[in-house]
C-alpha cells in the first residue's frame, strides 16, 4: 500500500523536558507513520534539567521520565546522544574537563529536517560581574554550578564547594532555586544519602559547616519567586529554626493581605507560623532578607577567600503588594558575614551560532511567536520550546504546556503545507554528509538503557537509588 | 450455575441532606465461584475543553487523574499522580465541591501554581471517589491563554 502523503522529519535539540513534550505531543497527534523526530542531546545522558537540575530529595518530580521513557520508544524516535547542535562552543567556560562537546553546525541539521525545534535550554548564569565585586573570591558560587555539583552535571564535577568555610552561607535570590541551595545545605546529610545525590557530594556534605543560612532578595516578599512547597520544605526541615523577618517590615505588607493573590496569602501564613523547630532549640537557621542587593563579596584581611557580603538597602517604589514593582537604592548600605556564598539570580540563554538576529537579550530568549521562530530572516523550520523560548523560568508542567503549544504550532504548519513534503533524510543525511569528521560514539537509547542500568546497579551496591556516572568518558566506558 | 452476564440494578434513595433523590447504579456481579457480591459504580462526567460531556461509571476509590487517562481523556499527570505537578488540575462542579475532603497543604501547594485556579479547583490525582460523590461532575480547563480547542482534536 503505497503512501503519497507528505512526510515530515522533525529534529528536536535537547533532551529535558522541553524536548521530550514536544516530541510527545507531535508523535501524538500526527497521523500514524507520517512523522519522525529525531532528538540530539549534546551528553550521553537525556533528560536535562530533569536529571541535573531537580534536586535529589525530589524524586517524585522526575516522573515525568516515565513518559519520556514511553516517547523513546515510538519506532519514529531516534535519540541522538553525545551530539552537540552547535557550529561552535556556546560563550561558556566549561568549568571541567569532564566533558568534551560534539559539535555539529545546526547548518547542517537545516538541510536534512522539514523542522527544527530547538529546546537547549539556558546554560548559564546571568552575568553580575559588572555591578557585583568579588565574585571571583574562593567561596562564591553560582547557585547553578552547585546545583549541576551535586546533581553530577560533568561540567560541574571540579567545583569543590568549600562548605567547610565557616557556620554563615548567603545565598542571593528568591527563586526555587536558592531554596534547594538552601535546603541542602541545611538538611542532615544522612536524609540525603538514599538519594541520587552524587558520593562526592555526600562526602564534601558530611563535612558541611553551615549554620546559618541567609536568604537574601533584592524586593520584598510580595515579589519573590520561590513557591510555597520550597518554603514549607525549609519551615519543617529537622532541626532548623527559621528566623523571622521583623514585625515592623511584615506590618505595612499585612495590613493589605486581602488584597494579596492567593499564592502570596499563603507564603505570609507560612513565614508568619515559622519554623517547626524552636528557634531557641534549633542547631542550624534559616532566615528571608529582603529589599538587599549585592555589591560586593569581601575578603578578610590578607586572603581571597569571602568573609562578607555587601549589600545596598533597597526601598520598593510603588505599589508594595504589586509582583512587577520595582525597588531604588536608599543609600543605606548592609554588611552580613559570609563564609561561603551563592549566587542564584536567574540564568542566561544563549543564541546557536547563526540564529544571533533572532536572539532578544533584553527578554532572554529566542524571538517566537507561540513557538514559531519569527522576525528574522531565514527562519523557515525553526521552531522553539522551553526555556529558549519563554526565558529561563518555569516548572516543568509550564514546560509541558509551552511544549504542547510547540508541538501544535510545528503540525499546523504542516497541515498548511508550509514544511514537510521535501523528502528530507534526517539523521542517515547528517551522517553522510558529516561523513569523516564524526569520529566520535553517538549515544542511541538503547545506549543510554545501558548507562541507566549501570548507574541503577552502581546504586544499589551502596543503598541508593542511583549512583550518576559524572564524566562523560566514565559513561560510554560502559558502552565499550 | 454461573454467568457472566452482570445485572444492572438501578434503584432511587433519598438523599436525607440534600432532600433530592440520587441514582445509584449498583453491578452485581455473578463471580465464577458463585458468589454474588455488589461493586458500586460511581458515575462521574467529565467536561472537556471542547464542552463535550463524558459520562463515566468508575469504582469507588479512584482517582480522578487515572479515571481519565483509561478514558483518554485529554489530562496528563507529569509526576505520575504523585502530588508533585498541577497538570491533573480539574475544576469541580460547586455542588459537589464540598462533598470531597479538603485539600491537604501539600495539595493547596501545587494548586498555587494551576493556571486559571478556581475557588473549586483540585488535583484530580488526589480526588478519590466515595459514593457521596455518585454523579460528579468535573471541567477540564484551559491549559495556558495560547492552546486552541482545535489543538486538543484526537485525529
């Protein structure tokens, strides 16, 4: 039964959540044998942010890999692992040697499929460096350098947090972000080593000297981005007090509390109840500073390593209760003491090599319209999803959402006649066409069933759900 | 001697709060051994974004997440109806809001973060059917402000 009906070959960069949704749904909602996607995924490893950037005391978030295992398994999905789309390192420093890319031109990519959906996500931190002094000081960190560290990110395996400093952490930013840096500096190490938490983090954790945590934002609590799980997480955390923000900051934000969106209600109920533990009683605290922004890490005398943090005093302008009020500097400015710090103000995207004029910094993503690359030229095919495509904020049901958005965008068009039909070849014509030049082990998935059996198996030798290879060579060691 | 036949018996209470009689369809059901023993069938309609009405009879004790998912009904549940996602977010019919227990902070958590929250919204995984909920009915709603309902055609 011979089949005149257009194809359509889809590529989908990016392995997390963003990628596998999108993959998803397209497979889903096509007709029958009319649709292949391809997935490159620049590790050995898939699964993204879902891997290395849940934390490990969250496991019940990483469900979602069951479905992802489910997509893997449609014949018309090809996981391409090991391969990095991109012509040229992106402009980041690896932080390691663990680590070494596959580049293959995105060029390249554009010739063999009808459409292109690009969900790589963000891959670093928004750049303070020019109003903040010290980052380069032994004991900062960025927050999502430490994330990777414990999540056994290769890139991220040489960090070497030195939690041993001292009894005082900052860690700068109201995200869920901060919070999980928070949280695992705070929990008992012990709550932690049934997870997929790597051993060398284990180890580095168990000589943890931190006490005391301060929580520091640059708005008020009306403005901050955490959620109220992570905040409950923190208040009933074994042993660990919360010390409250004063009455005469909280009052002025109170007063109005009918006003305030249901999400914010809530979060004042949670800071107002506090800790589980007594204060008086608690080893180790916790506390949320609001309305600092950070200047500068200091040293102490004669050395480079951090022992304070600068911060000026900031006042809201404007409507107090209002998510996109903005703060001024009052002049004042606040010390705190600092033995270790963490910088967790958001991250970075970044545009592939070529897709610059479609690149907006200002909003931190790739200019689109529902998903569909737009205002720049040559832009047929290219689709997005995720974090490149609405900026690097979102859990991973919003991630869904978007990602189904994609999907619906990418099958219209193909509906319309506008991609597809062009005979393309996929993966077999980036192949040819690579010819010599790919020399290296692409990663298929039932490779990466391999690596997952292998690193489950490592696990249960030492009472763990998992032990992560973190390097990339250690990783295809168990395909040779 | 046995068949696999299943009787349907249809038979009309009074509901003593509500003074309003309610239906409940009751299987009984002739097992293999010779038993007869009697599953209650709870009838839930599901509202999907379309404004299609599906009429479901489940078993008391499910959960509304997997209740649809056997029925193909367009909700995904991303954490695997572990109370960990909001996208098993359903909207409930007010007359029957207060009928299920009330949320547990954990659920109150993940329904902070559903887009287009209600005052009688929950997790559709941590919904479980008891006979008082007999004739529930659910709303599926809209996933984001883009999604079209065209999007959600089954083809």
């Amino acid at each position: 039964m011979s089949n005149q009906r257009a194809k359509l070959r889809v590529a989908v960069v990016g392995s997390g959540p963003a990628g596998f949704y999108t993959a998803y749904r397209i497979l889903e909602k096509a007709p029958s044998g009319i649709v292949t996607v391809d997935m490159y995924e620049k590790l050995p490893v898939p699964y993204g942010l879902a891997r290395f950037g849940v934390a490990p005391d969250h496991p019940e978030v990483k469900n979602c890999e069951e479905k992802f295992e489910e997509v893997a398994q449609s014949p018309y999905f090809t996981f391409i692992g090991n391969t990095m789309v991109g012509a040229q390192p992106l402009a980041v420093p690896s932080h390691s040697q663990s680590f070494q890319p596959n580049h293959v031109p995105l060029s390249i990519l554009r010739q063999h499929y009808d459409a292109i959906v690009l969900s790589y996500g963000a891959d670093s931190d928004k750049d303070l460096s020019s109003s903040v002094k010290g980052l380069e000081l032994a004991g900062v960190y960025s927050a999502r350098a430490f994330v990777g560290w414990y999540n056994g990110h290769p890139e991220f395996q040489d960090l070497d947090p030195d939690v041993m400093a001292g009894e005082e952490a900052v860690v700068v930013g109201h995200g869920n972000v901060a919070l999980d840096v928070a949280r695992i500096l705070l929990t008992d190490v012990d709550a932690l080593r049934k997870t997929d938490i790597t051993e060398a983090a284990i180890a580095k954790l168990s000589e943890n000297k931190v006490k005391r945590v301060r929580i520091v934002g640059r708005r008020g609590p009306t403005q901050a981005s955490f959620t109220n799980k992570e905040v409950r997480e923190l208040m009933t955390l074994n042993g660990v007090g919360f010390i409250p923000p004063e009455a005469e900051f909280m009052s002025p934000f109170l007063e109005n509390g009918s006003k305030l969106g249901r999400p914010t209600k809530r979060l004042f109920q949670l800071l107002q109840r506090g800790s589980t533990a007594s204060v008086a009683d608690a080893i180790k605290h916790f506390s949320f500073d609001f309305l600092l922004s950070p200047t500068s890490f200091v040293p102490s005398e004669g050395s480079s390593h951090v022992a304070r943090a600068k911060f000026d005093v900031m006042q809201l302008q404007g409507d107090i209760l209002s998510k996109d009020t903005r703060v001024k500097s009052t002049g004042d400015f606040k010390e705190l003491p600092c033995n270790v710090g963490f910088m967790s103000v958001g991250y970075k995207t970044h545009p592939l090599a070529g897709l610059e004029d479609v690149y907006n910094d200002g909003a931190n993503h790739l200019n689109n319209e529902g998903g569909k690359v737009c205002a720049g030229i040559n832009v047929k095919g290219l689709y997005v999803a995720g974090w490149i495509k609405r900026g690097p904020a979102g859990v991973i049901a919003e991630t869904m959402y978007d990602s189904f958005e994609t999907a619906s965008v990418v099958l219209s068009d193909f509906e319309d006649g506008e991609i597809g039909g062009k005979s393309c070849d996929g993966w077999e014509g980036v192949k040819a066409e690579l010819g010599d030049k790919l020399d290296w082990k692409v990663v298929s998935w039932s490779d990466w069933q391999r690596i997952d059996k292998a690193e489950k198996e490592r696990g249960s030798k030492i009472g763990k759900e998992r032990e992560k290879f973190t390097n990339q060579k250690d990783m295809l060691a168990v395909l040779e | 001697m046995c068949y696999a036949d299943v009787l349907t018996v249809i038979f009309t209470t009074r509901n003593l709060v509500k003074s309003m009689s309610s239906h409940i369809v009751a299987l009984i059901v002739c097992r293999p051994e010779g038993l007869m023993t009697c599953d209650l069938r709870i009838h839930v309609t599901f509202i999907t974004r379309e404004g299609d009405q599906v009429h479901i009879d489940a078993a008391e004790g499910d959960n509304l997440l997997d209740i649809a998912q056997a029925h193909d009904l367009d909700m995904e549940g991303a954490c695997g109806g572990s109370c960990a996602c909001s996208t098993c977010h359903v909207i409930v019919d007010p007359e029957f809001y207060d009928l299920i227990p009330e949320p547990d902070d954990d659920e109150n958590d993940m329904l902070d973060l559903a887009f287009g929250l209600t005052e009688t919204s929950r997790l559709g995984c941590q919904v479980k059917l008891t006979k008082e909920l007999d004739g529930l009915r659910v709303a599926l709603p809209q996933m984001t402000r883009n999604l079209q309902a065209k999007d959600f055609e089954k083809r």
